[in-house]
C-alpha cells in the first residue's frame, strides 16, 4: 500500500512540475529554414493587437528573416511579445523595448491578450495544476494519518 502512495505522489509532483525539454535546431535545419524564409510571405496582422506568448525556453529572435542573421534577443518562456505579422513558419515580432525581429512558430503561439491567463489552454492548466496539488496534499495527509495509526497499534 505504501508503494502506491508514493507512485500517486511521484506522478503528481512530476505533472506539476514538469516543463517540456527542447532540443537544439540542427545546423540541417536551419538550413532547411533558410531556403524556406527565401519564399516566406508574411501575412500582416490587422485590427486589434495581438500577441506572441513565447512557449520554448530562450528561443533566438533574429534581426531578420534569416537563421543566420544576428540573434537580438532570447525571451524566456512565459513572455509576450506584439504580433506584427505571421508567415508560414515565422513570426514578425516587437519586444517591449520597441525592437522588431523574427521568431519561429514552433517557439510561441499568439494570444489575443497578455497575461497568465492569456488563452483558455492557460485557464485549463492553472486549474488542472491546483486540482493536482490538492490532491497531493490530500494524499501526504492520509498517508502520514494511516501512518499515525499503524504506529499506535
């Protein structure tokens, strides 16, 4: 019985708390990206403001549509930065210090607002992650009463 409150434990620690782990871009495909960007046409976004909300961890932002242009910036996941318009597999992006530069797709997605709660995939998890923990905290609290009890008898 033990062994099953300590597997409920370890995976609701580790759903809580994982974050997805990215590989670096190979130099083939960057290369693949260049030819790519050369026939890129960017969509321009009209209306309301929207935004990039970065989902990778420190992805480059280059200067211009080129991966081998310089990088001008790594946001940190969790960052929005303003949607100016959107290729095929590139986004043409500001920063908040008024710098404009290029981010691949597969680093962000574009929300309507900034914020935590920024799309209903945000909503959903900060409620699926606080329902997790409760359940954890639940389940440490039996345990260490079962735990109580046995030592009693």
């Amino acid at each position: 019985m033990r062994f099953v409150y300590y597997l409920i434990l370890v995976v609701l620690t580790a759903s809580v708390f994982a974050s997805p782990i990215y590989a670096e871009d190979s130099d083939t495909e960057m290369e693949m990206a260049t030819m790519e960007m050369s026939g890129e046409d960017m969509e321009d976004i009209e209306g309301e403001t929207k935004y990039v909300e970065v989902t990778r961890a420190f992805p480059n932002i280059y200067e211009e549509l080129d991966p081998k242009s310089r990088v001008i910036r790594q946001p940190r996941r969790g960052e929005f930065l303003e949607l100016i318009s959107q290729g095929r597999r590139w986004y043409k992006i500001r920063t908040e210090d008024g710098e404009e530069g290029f981010l691949e797709m597969r680093a962000g997605r574009v929300v309507e607002r900034k914020g935590i709660f920024s799309s209903w995939q945000s909503i959903l998890g900060f409620i699926l992650n606080i329902v997790l923990l409760s359940g954890l905290v639940v389940g440490v609290v039996i345990f260490v009463k079962k735990q109580k009890a046995a030592v009693e008898n």
